[in-house]
C-alpha cells in the first residue's frame, strides 16, 4: 500500500508516516518512480508506535524498545527495552516531581496576590482631582 492508504488505515498524517520513516521506526519498499509502499503488518507497527508515543515516549526511545518486537524471542533484546521502559517512567516520574513543586510554588505566589488584592478591596478609593 501507498503512504496515502496507510495514512488512511491508521489515521496518522502522511507526514508523521514520513517521520517515522525518518527516525528508523517504519521501513517502506521503494517502487521505480520512488514511491513509498508499505506492507500489511505496517498497519499494526504505526498502532504501537502512536501507542508508545501516547505513552510519553520519545522516537528515540521507541527505536531502542522497537527490537523488542521485532526480535520477541531474545531475551537480551527483552531485558533491554525493560531497562529503557523503566528509565523513561523514572524520568517521567521526575518530571511530574518537578511539575507538582513547580505548582506549589505558583500556589503561594497566587495565595500572596490573594491577600493583596483583598487588602486593595478592603481600602477606600481615594479619587485625585
């Protein structure tokens, strides 16, 4: 199948499809006037891909867990993409640390404007000639 159809069936812009392509997560056939086609089984790779993608991951972290699926019986392609999975969720777990303090921070800011504008409100208006 063409790009086209393949961005069809999947629902993933011809665009991204060439992305993928790009960063080694897809592979396509070449015909003589240099169009992509793409096998049957591309269809589900595209579905794991966004789903590893949904999942925070970055293309370059999905081409270091993609082996995983490509070669399912090796133990040490296996442990790998564990390890790699395991170091992402750490430092997706990091992040959200780093996020929660970050608005932490932003709450005392926003209870400090609280307080102010309350005590604006709470002066009389004073109107100069």
């Amino acid at each position: 199948m063409r790009i086209g159809e393949l961005s069809r069936r999947t629902g993933v812009s011809s665009r991204s499809l060439r992305y993928y392509e790009e960063q080694g997560l897809l592979t396509s056939s070449r015909s003589e006037a240099g169009q992509r086609h793409y096998s049957d089984a591309e269809v589900e790779r595209v579905a794991l891909i966004r789903q590893l993608f949904d999942a925070g991951l970055s293309s370059r972290v999905i081409a270091a867990v993609l082996p995983c699926v490509e070669i399912p019986g090796d133990p040490g392609v296996a442990e790998e993409a564990f390890a790699t999975m395991t170091r992402e969720r750490a430092r997706i777990d990091a992040e959200v640390a780093r996020l929660i303090e970050t608005r932490n921070a932003l709450d005392v800011v926003i209870e400090a404007n609280s307080r102010h504008r309350a005590a604006l409100a709470a002066e009389p208006v004073t109107r100069s000639a």
